[in-house]
C-alpha cells in the first residue's frame, strides 16, 4: 500500500528521488519496475509491474473500434515510459511527461493505495483545496458503495 505526500525535487536531468519510504514498501512488495503516464487533472501515474498488467487487461476488454475506448488508450499508452529507479532511489520523469503536469523544481509525490502520482506542488495544493467541500460527500459515497452520482439522487430523494 503506498500513502502520503512527500515534496520532491528534480535535478537537472529531469530525475526525483523516490523518499526513503515510499523505497522501502517498493523493496517490501518488490515493486522495482514503474510505468508512468500521463494522469488525470494534470498529473503522471505511476504504476508498478503488477497493477500496470491490470490496467492493461482492464482496458484490453474494450473494443478496439470503440472510438471514446481508442481515444484513451492513445492519450494513457502514447504517454508510458518504463522506469526503475537507480542505486540512488532516483526515477527519470521523461520531458513529455514532465510538460503534461507542469513538473518543474518541487513536485509532491502522493501514494494512493496501488499507485503513485507525482504533481506539480501548487497544482496539488489547488486540488486538495479545491475538493476540500466536497471531501465528506466523496467519502460518503465511497463508503456506502454508491457511485457520486447515485449518492446525489439518493440525497434528494430521486429513484
């Protein structure tokens, strides 16, 4: 399980190093191969060998002629770069990637369960501030089982 947030920094070779951390649970699960793409809300996924090989037969159930299934598996694989990290606990973030979600200087690196997202560190902070409203209705949501959109007819007693 990866959790938390850590600031990052790249060098001047578009590397971050990986916290002491969120290293040791990659040790721990053996986790030592990442793909990384393009993420939603202008952040980078990042996901380790196991999920990635979800994902892939997740989107692999979709027809190939399915126009809104092809669009997205243009956007997520075109964007994929196969990482590991070095000796140094360090992972090149690749500069298409890097222009995507306007990485430059300090990033935040967020563990979410069964994948990392590497963020522009003011672009997180709008998000977290941005979604800080709606935190409780989300959580309700997620904890009844209701999708969001479900939750909000049941509120307001449509069926």
């Amino acid at each position: 399980m990866y959790y938390g947030e850590s600031i990052t920094k790249f060098d001047d070779k578009g590397r971050i190093t990986v916290p002491r951390r969120v290293r040791e649970t990659m040790d721990v699960y053996g986790h030592a191969i990442w793909y990384m793409t393009r993420g939603f809300d202008r952040c980078v996924f990042l996901f380790h060998r196991d999920e990635w090989q979800k994902i892939r037969s997740q989107i692999g159930r979709h027809a190939s002629m399915d126009s809104r299934a092809l669009d997205f598996r243009r956007l997520f694989f075109s964007g994929v770069a196969e990482v590991k990290p070095d000796n140094q606990g360090r992972i090149a973030v690749p500069s298409h990637l890097r222009e995507h979600a306007s990485l430059d200087g300090e990033a935040v690196l967020i563990g979410v369960d069964d994948h990392l997202e590497l963020w522009n560190k003011d672009a997180w902070r709008a998000f977290v501030e941005g979604k800080e409203a709606e935190y409780k209705e989300i959580a309700a949501a997620v904890f009844s089982g209701a999708e969001s959109g479900e939750a909000d007819n049941q509120k307001g007693g449509v069926q």
